[in-house]
C-alpha cells in the first residue's frame, strides 16, 4: 500500500514535467526569434 504523501508526490509529477516541457519549449521558440532577429539586423 501506498503511503498517501508519495501517492500525492506521484500525481504532481507529470504536472511539473509539464510545466518543464513547456517553458523549455517557450524558450527554445525565443531562442529562435532571437537568431532571426541577429540575422535580419546581419542584412
């Protein structure tokens, strides 16, 4: 059986994960505008 407090820590994990992925993702998408911004100011 389960103690109630893993049980708690189990069912936030994917939610932190996925807050991860999507600030990961969020950065990566300025990174990119970051490099078009460079090369447009390069020209």
């Amino acid at each position: 059986m389960l103690d109630p407090n893993q049980y708690d820590y189990i069912a936030e994990e994917p939610a932190i994960m996925r807050g991860l992925l999507s600030f990961r993702y969020r950065l990566c998408i300025v990174c990119a505008e970051v490099k078009n911004l460079k090369h447009w100011l390069a020209e």
